[in-house]
C-alpha cells in the first residue's frame, strides 16, 4: 500500500518551538522520523496525526488534520507552532494516518484501537519512530491490527512501516494494580506511568509520609496514577486534593482509582501543564507533592521536573511546604538552593532522595 513519497519539508525554517519552552539548546522540536513521515503528506486529503509531539507534522500538513494526543504538553505545542487549534479525533473522516511511535505499547495498542473503532473500512497508516526506540513489540502491534504490512527502507536511522488498519469494536481497559500494604486497587489506564508496577520512587517516598504535615491543601504535581493522594488521603482523609498531570491517562487513572478506593475524597484531577493553571489562578497548597519526571516521550531531560519546582515556589506561601522524590543522581538540590530560602534533605537510599523545601 505504500505510496511513493511527495514532499520534503524543510522542517528548520518553520522555527518549530519545544514546549516547555526552557530546554536544552540542543534539543529540537522534530526529529527524522517526522520528516519521514512528512514525505507522505497529501495536501488534498484530511489526515490523523497520532503522537504529533510539538506539532512539526500539523506545521507540515498546514490543514485538515485531526490527532489523537496523550500529553497536554503536545497539545499546547502543537497550538503554539501551528497558530490553529488542536482538533481532537472523534470519528471524523479520514483519508489516511501519520503515527509517531510511542514509548508504551499499551498506550500504542488504544490509540489503534480508537481509531479502528470509528472505521467502516481499512484506513492507510504510516508509522515511524527513531530506531534506537522502535522494538520489535511495535512491529508485533501494527501486524495484529493492520493488514498489508510493509517495511519501508530506514532513513536517517529513522524506522518506516506501512500498513491499513483494520475497523474493530475492541475498546482498551484499565489494569487493575494491588497494593496491598496500602489496602488500595490503583486503575491503570494504558499509557500512564508504572502501568503495571507500583513506582519504586513512590513507593520509597510513602514509606516516610508520617513526617509530611497534615495540611489542608495538598497539590500532587504529575500525579500519574493517582498513588500519593492516595496514600496521603488514608492518613489524612480531611485534606482538600488537588492532583495535576500533563498526561492525560494519568488524569483517566487517576480518577478511576480514586472512584474505586475513595470515591468520597475532597480532590480535583487537572490535564495541564503541572501547576500552570493554579499559577494563573493565584491558587496556593500548603503541601505540594512532586514526583517528577526525567523524560519527556523518548526525551531524557530534566526541563518538566525544574518547571513543576519554579511552577511550585508559586503556589507556595511563607509556610507551605514542598516534597519532592526523586533519583539521587539528578542533584535537584543545587537548584533548589538557588531558588528556596531551606532546604532539608529527608532520606535517601541508593537510588532516591527526599527533599522538603520552603520558599
């Protein structure tokens, strides 16, 4: 099925803009997987972007295009660089796709599975994604949801299949977690973080929660699954939760274990950019939780973890406080000097610290 490729985009002069937007120089806002994909790109035809992570394949489209997108992040990318709005994928028609590999194959096998629902007949579908990140368990997905499977030549160590996804009824569901130590059920939606395993981050910074405060706003900074609310509300099930994640099957996650374990509990379950929305809205927590990440898609980079912290000293009055767990190796301390008046190193194992700073 594959077409002979059309067009080369010149992706460097249409100044592509990461988001956020601090990051290091030398990472760029595409890489050769989307100018692969760009190849591909019929200007006469509406088209799905699946996994767009800042917007360089809509910039490359220019219009008709509909997405299918897990991160807020992406979302509000791909709004900045393309000066249109980010117009989620419901059933519209669709002459073909452009799908970006992502790093979950649980996450890759719903957004197929989305799509193919909403078919009457089999939709063309390239697929792309840097080798070094494309395993075998991608190609084993697209061949059990597509037919006429093709391995395109790589280019520029960028990986290219070609297939038709095939209409299905099947729908993704969540994977129920135990944590029995806890007497809690966590509801995993594919895609979120620790899908199948409880984070050994969050598991470290649980154990030493007896020596958080009892506040009465608590901000849990890239919730994931919902865990720490979780286990903070069982100590402190008064406290008013406000739970935040870029993700957006985190926030599905995050809602679906608070319904089962606490469905009473005071929270809000936000899809953003960390704490940007309680910043605009002059919110302030006196307890703020961070468990932040150190890779953005296949990305490793510490840029979201230092936005969530400058993001926090906003939300913080002179007797809020904020913890954070994270690897050891980061050395987020020498930041956090730099912007908080104490620092106070919590506990530490092999891999984690615990950090509890005030402004």
């Amino acid at each position: 099925m594959s077409a002979s490729p059309k067009n080369l985009i010149d992706f460097a002069a249409l100044n592509l803009l990461r988001y956020p937007a601090k990051h290091a120089k030398d990472l760029r806002a595409w890489d050769a997987s989307d100018e692969y994909l760009a190849e591909f790109i019929r200007t006469d035809a509406s088209v799905l972007l699946i996994n767009d992570a800042f917007g360089a394949l809509h910039c490359a489209v220019g219009v008709n295009a509909f997405h299918i997108n897990d991160s807020w992040c992406s979302r509000h990318a791909i709004e900045i660089n393309s000066q249109q709005s980010y117009t989620p994928y419901s059933g519209q028609a669709l002459a073909y796709g452009l799908v970006k590999l992502p790093k979950s194959l649980s996450l890759f096998e719903a957004q197929l599975q989305e799509v193919a629902r909403h078919l009457s007949e089999p939709l063309p579908l390239y697929f792309s994604g840097m080798q070094k990140h494309v395993s075998s368990g991608h190609l084993e997905m697209i061949k059990s949801c597509c037919d006429e499977v093709e391995y395109l030549p790589t280019q520029r160590k960028a990986r290219m299949y070609a297939a038709r996804l095939r209409p299905g009824q099947q729908i993704a569901t969540p994977y129920l977690q135990a944590v029995p130590e806890l007497n809690l059920t966590l509801h995993n939606a594919p895609g979120v973080f620790a899908e199948q395993k409880i984070d050994i981050g969050s598991r470290f910074f649980i154990e030493h929660f007896d020596r958080l405060p009892s506040a009465e706003t608590v901000a849990d900074v890239g919730c994931g699954n919902g865990l720490l609310s979780l286990a903070y509300h069982r100590l402190h099930p008064k406290s008013d939760l406000h739970l935040f994640d870029e993700s957006l099957a985190a926030v599905e996650s995050a809602q679906l274990s608070f319904a089962a374990n606490f469905p009473d509990a005071s929270r809000q379950i936000q899809h953003g950019d960390g704490l940007a929305s309680a910043v605009a809205d002059g919110q302030t927590f006196d307890l703020i939780l961070i468990n932040p990440p150190f890779h953005q898609q296949n990305t490793i980079t510490t840029d979201i973890a230092l936005s969530m912290f400058a993001q926090a000293k906003q939300c913080m009055s002179a007797n809020s406080e904020l913890w954070i767990v994270a690897n050891r190796h980061l050395n987020y301390q020498a930041a956090l000097k730099k912007n908080f008046r104490q620092i106070e190193l919590i506990a530490q194992n092999a891999k984690f610290v615990i950090i509890k700073a005030k402004r």
